[in-house]
C-alpha cells in the first residue's frame, strides 16, 4: 500500500481520554501514545504540535509520506506502513514550515549502569551523562534532557524552542529510578529551557535543572544548555606540580576575593571573567599571594547572597561570562604561578522556587522535618545527605568544579553547621540521631566519602573546612577517624587576635593571653589563619578601621599584626581590601577603595604584604613545619607588661631558624634583650616600622650581634631595639662575602 493512502483507524474512547490528557499536560505517561507506534499492519504516529496549523510525515528528500489529521487539541495522527523511516514536517503559523525528527520515536535513556550508580550515590559524573548532555542517538545529533523527580505526576521539558509550552515536550518516566527523560533532536548548546512539573500535589511548577553545566540569571533565570567541547588547557606542568606538592608542608598564602565587587567596570557594571584576568592576577602576583580564593561562583539569584545560596551547584555564575570564559581565567592563574579556590556550599541552598525546594511536590533534597531540614540561621534549606541521590549530586558537583575548572581547592562552607543537629537550635528544635546524640552521623559518613573521593580523582587538590567548633580530627585522616580535609580555618585564633588588636594598646597588658592562647592548640590541626570577608561586613568595620589611634597608628598596627599572623604557624589568609587599607567595611554593592593606592600609608601596606609573602614563601622555616610544634619555640611569651611577644620558627635541622619579635605598644623599647640558640650575626630581614612601609624608621641598622650570653632558655641572647608598634624578623647568619 502507498503510504499516503494508509488508512487511519478510528480513535477508540481509551485513545480519546489519552490525547485529552497530554492535550491538558496531566498524562504522566506520553510515550505510550505519542511517536511511533507499531500495530500488525502498520505504525501509528501521534505528533504533539499545539498552534500548528498542519502536519506532514516525510522522507529524508522531503517528500510527504502520510498527511496527518487533527486529532485533539494540539495532536496530530497519521499511519505508515511498518519499517517506514519519516520526519516531521510542520506548517506553523505565518507560513512557517519546520522539518524535524519526531523525539518520541528515539529510547532517551542513558546506560542501566549510570542509573543503578545514580540511585546509589556513587556516579562520580553525573554531567557527563544526565541533565543537558549532547549526545547522538540512532545516528541523529540532539540533546538529551533527564531529571529525578520520583514523585511529578508529569514532567515536561520547555524552553524557547518550544515556546515554554509544557504540552510540546512531556517526558518519559523510568519508574525503577525516578527519573524523567527525553531527546530533542537537533537542539544545539545556548538552548535555553526549564522543566514543568505537574507535583504529587497536582500543583504545577517551573523549575531549574539541578544539574545544569550552565545557566543565565541576567534578565531570566534560566538553564542553558552547555557545549561538549572540551576547553583547550595549558596547564599541564602546573597540574604535574600540584599532583606531587604536598600543600601542608608548601607555602600557602590565600587572597580572598568577591570577585563582583573587587572592581566595576564602567558605570558600576560587573567585569567579566577575562577583564578580570587583566586586573587581578598582576595585581595578585605582585603582591606575593600563591593562591586566590573565590567566594562562591555558583550560579544564584540575589547578589547580596555573596554566593552563599547557590541554585545552580553546577553551573558558574552568568554574571560574569561564559563556563568557558571562567576556564580561560582560571588557565591564565596557573600560567602565572597562582592556584585557585573556590568556595562551595553543601550546607544549605535557599527557598526559592524555581531551584530545590520542594521540587517534585515533596522534600526530594531536603529533610522533610523542618527541625532537621530548614536552616534557622539563614531562612534556608539543609540537603538530607542520608539520601543515596543528594550525596551523590553532591559529591558529583565537588567534581564537577574540581575536574571540569581545574580548581586547586575547596572551601567548604559552613562545616560546623552541619556537624551537629542542634547547631542554632533551641533544645525542642532538633532530632538527636540514632544513638540520641547530637552528632550528625550522616553528615559525617558525606564528608568523609567526599573528602577520600576528591583525594582518589584529584591530586594534590585541598580540601578546606570553615569549622568553627572544637570537633576533632577535622584534618585527620578518614581511616583514623577523622574527616580527611586537609585544612581547617583557625577561626578561634582570629577571634582572639583581633579582639586583642581592637583594644587600646594601654589595655593590651591585660589581655596578653589572646595572643598566646591559640599556640595551645596550633598543632592539633592542620590549619589556615583566616581574616576573612566575616569580619569586615555588617558592621564590623574595615580591618584598618578596628585598631585604635589615628591613621599612623592604625597602619603601623595592621603592618605589626599582619607580619605577626605571617610568622605564626598556619597558613594565610586575607581578604581584599585590607591591602589597602580600606576605610570603609566591605559592601557587595561597591569596588574597592582604590583611590587609596594615591596615599603614601597604604602604598606602605602593600609594599609590606608583598615583601612579608616574599619572605614566606622563600623561608622554609615560616611554612615547612605549620603543623608541628618542634618548628615553633616561645622565647618571650609572658611579657604582659610591656605587650611583647618573641618566638622562633624552624626548618628541617641544620637549617637557620628565624626570630620574629613584636611589640603591640606604641613605645620604643631599647636594648630589649632575647634569648637565641646561638651567638653570632643576626640580620634585620623584615621590619615593619621601616621607612620603605611608611614607618617611623626605628631599627637595629640591619643588623645584631647576639653574645654568649644565656637568656630565655637559650644557650645566648641579643639586645633589640623594638620600634613603637612593631613586628620584626631576624635570621642568623655570617657576612654575605
């Protein structure tokens, strides 16, 4: 029979009740009736096109092989004869003629494999196969759309290609998974779209793909879809490097940065990823900083945020540019010698209704009990990473930024507010676990799978904890019990040091022990000294404008406390702004000060920063030993009345260790005198009083003579001159020849 003659069955009362439904979006099941279907003598084909004013099937030339007939509203039949190839070709309105394949007669799933490892949590790379993904089926190029809602009663794909039109594209439910799933033939990378569902409520709703690779806040919150074309890297002697560095023995000195609000472009307008490269890596490598660490560049909505509510954990900021864009910044750090961190965020995301919450009518993500799912400190939610499929996503997105971007490290956020059940709560506000403690076993079994996977796939990358409790063994390994980060921000030592710094130097004396106190326990941890963006925000005030006096003081005691926090065990951290010593406290909403760099004080701090990580970075003695307490030795701890402080830091045996003496007064003490493990040449390598940082220009004329003379423990000893407010380092030595 000429397929243009086949005959077209009657619609019987079962198909009529069908149509009417995927006509109404409420069939939950479409690929039982749309596309292809083969009966004993010949395929019926159902064609979803609501506004068409016609359907034809055709052959690969074109020419029509079946005219199809209105069946309901919006749906189209027609009958070839078995084993006939077709497409479609569409008269749309304004004579408008589109010729596509039909995307209900290809199978959209992926491989049994990835959906058994998704059910279970442990598919390590979920963007590789679900979401938007690029793929070619049956020899047709298309992308192929999956998402898990086990509980929509129907899920339909919509986007510009489909005028947002939730009847056009309703996909097919795997029932042993939950995931939904559909190919669109021909659709390109830049397609915008979303996902509708019809919820186990009957309520429709609009949502984000979890697991979009990109998206687009601008205008429209959107997910797009992202290229398969794998970026062009040139960094493989930087990732050689870091795969064989040890980081806990290696200098680490992070710039903090907002990367929206560390410079604006014309008329207040966020730079891109590549006019920010031009800007901030000079600036970051003149200053000495070996890394930078980004706050949070996952896509969210609301920039007052600072990123710490995050839609899209998979997909970069659009604010900024293009995933590839970020690639090439990101390339362009490792070319200049600078790693890169970037904040990421497991411990919560927010409300809002086109992301997470509820997403298919019921707590997919979250915990479905407020006490355990809603985050009373933020008006969040909290990921209920008990569930196979959240710690997967989860795992999967660290990856995602890890081996997609080539980020050196993660700053995972918020760690303590995960830790415990009754973080934040009143004592009726929690559920204690199994054993009616207030530990968070599933939180802890996360981070310890997360933390030996990114140490199994990633070398040399860091994992970093902001946790600000007592919790032990946070940087101890997984197999002893620990967690397995390898670094754990020291914020009880930053409280205590600038709390001590806040105080008017008369008072200092008797508070001596905020200095001291955090050499109680510098070792039990592997950690990272932060002064971070926390403490210049709501306000704070700026880190300048904490220390008291005028201006002079003020920098001659942010010189002496950062050179203090340099020398003290622990890797660095300092958030923009400080450098130049910004008066203001840190908004979202504005750049830096940069009219400061027009002033001599801070032309001074910066020239301090960038010789204090020259001498970190080359000095051994300042890095190689951070977490063990033999690279440390108190020399003058008790002096409370004069607010003095003296230590040495040691390298590997054998090797000269470096004397770091400071005064928190603003009085010269002279001939102060310093017990030192030998008597000979001791050379001023750093003083922060000097005229090169705008200092006063007191010292000990570049050099000391310590005599043999027994002080402090120590076989010899030396006399100093402290300038008023200071921080020096001596190193022993002979005269250069």
């Amino acid at each position: 029979m000429n397929a243009s003659l086949q005959s077209i069955p009657t619609i019987t009362a079962t198909e009529q009740d069908a149509l009417d439904r995927l006509a109404q979006a409420a069939h939950g099941r479409p690929f039982e009736w749309l596309g292809p279907h083969e009966h004993s003598d010949h395929i019926m084909v159902r064609i979803m096109a609501p506004g068409a004013e016609g359907v034809d099937l055709v052959d690969h030339t074109g020419t029509r092989l079946a005219c199809a007939e209105y069946a309901s509203e919006g749906i189209f039949r027609a009958c070839l004869p078995k084993h006939t190839p077709y497409q479609l070709k569409i008269l749309w309105p304004g004579d408008i003629e589109q010729i596509t394949e039909d995307a209900y007669r290809f199978d959209p799933w992926p491989g049994e494999m990835d959906i058994y490892l998704f059910g279970e949590g442990r598919h390590r790379e979920l963007t590789h196969v679900f979401g938007a993904v690029e793929t070619e089926i049956d020899g047709v190029a298309g992308v192929r759309f999956t998402l898990w809602a086990p509980n929509a009663h129907r899920v339909s794909l919509v986007g510009e290609f489909n005028q947002w039109d939730g009847r056009r594209h309703p996909m097919m439910k795997h029932e042993s998974c939950g995931m939904w799933a559909i190919f669109v033939p021909h659709l390109r990378p830049g397609a915008r779209y979303r996902f509708e569902l019809l919820d186990a409520n009957y309520q429709v709703r609009t949502k984000l793909d979890p697991l979009a690779r990109q998206s687009g806040a601008t205008h429209e919150v959107v997910s797009i879809v992202a290229s398969n074309e794998p970026f062009r890297w040139h960094d493989d002697a930087w990732m050689a490097r870091r795969a064989k560095r040890s980081m806990r023995t290696s200098p680490l000195s992070i710039y903090e940065l907002h990367p929206l609000s560390w410079q604006r472009g014309e008329d207040g307008r966020f730079v891109d990823w590549d006019e920010l490269s031009s800007r901030l890596i000079p600036w970051v490598a003149d200053l000495g900083f070996t890394h930078i660490e980004l706050m949070p560049i996952t896509e969210h909505p609301f920039v007052g945020s600072w990123g710490y509510q995050p839609i899209g954990l998979f997909s970069p900021m659009s604010r900024m540019g293009s995933p590839e864009s970020l690639s090439r910044f990101i390339d362009a750090c490792h070319a200049s010698g600078i790693g890169v961190i970037v904040d990421w965020v497991p411990a919560h995301f927010p409300a809002d209704e086109y992301g997470l919450v509820q997403f298919d009518g019921t707590a997919l993500f979250e915990h479905a009990d407020p006490r355990e799912g809603f985050h009373p400190d933020w008006n969040t939610l909290i990921y209920n990473v008990g569930r196979h499929e959240v710690r997967g996503f989860l795992i999967a997105s660290a990856l995602e930024w890890l081996e997609r971007f080539h980020i050196d490290g993660l700053r995972v956020d918020a760690v303590a507010s995960m830790l415990y059940r009754d973080y934040s709560r009143e004592d009726d506000q929690w559920v204690p676990n199994r054993y009616g403690g207030r530990e968070n076993l599933e939180v802890i079994d996360f981070l310890r799978e997360l933390n030996d996977t990114v140490a199994e796939r990633c070398s040399g990358v860091m994992m970093i904890a902001e946790e600000s409790t007592a919790w032990p063994g946070v940087t101890a390994p997984t197999a002893t019990g620990g967690l397995g980060f390898t670094f754990k921000w020291n914020m009880g030592w930053m409280h205590d040091t600038l709390s001590y710094m806040e105080r008017d130097p008369f008072f200092r004396r008797h508070h001596h022990h905020e200095l001291t106190f955090g050499l109680q326990y510098a070792f039990s941890e592997n950690f990272v000294l932060p002064l971070s963006h926390d403490e210049v925000v709501h306000g704070k005030g700026s880190l300048l404008n904490k220390l008291p006096g005028d201006e002079s003081l003020k920098l001659a005691g942010l010189r002496a406390y950062l050179a203090f926090m340099w020398a003290h065990p622990g890797k660095k951290l300092l958030f923009m702004g400080a450098e130049l010593g910004q008066l203001k406290e840190w908004n979202h909403d504005l750049e830096l000060e940069w009219n400061r760099l027009d002033e001599p004080g801070p032309k001074g701090l910066l020239r301090t920063l960038a010789d204090l990580n020259r001498i970190y970075v080359s000095d051994p003695a300042l890095h190689v030993r951070d977490a063990d307490p033999g690279g440390f030795v108190w020399l003058v701890g008790d002096d409370t009345e004069n607010s003095v402080l003296a230590f040495l830091r040691k390298a590997e045996p054998g090797k000269a260790p470096l004397l770091v003496v400071c005064n928190f007064t603003p009085v010269e003490r002279p001939a102060y005198r310093i017990g030192v493990p030998i008597a000979s040449l001791w050379f001023e390598v750093f003083n922060s009083d000097s005229e090169l940082y705008n200092g006063s220009n007191i010292g000990n004329g570049g050099w000391v003579q310590a005599r043999a003379e027994p002080s402090h423990g120590q076989p010899a000893s030396l006399q100093l001159t402290l300038p008023p407010m200071s921080t020096l380092y001596l190193r022993q030595g002979d005269w250069p020849s």
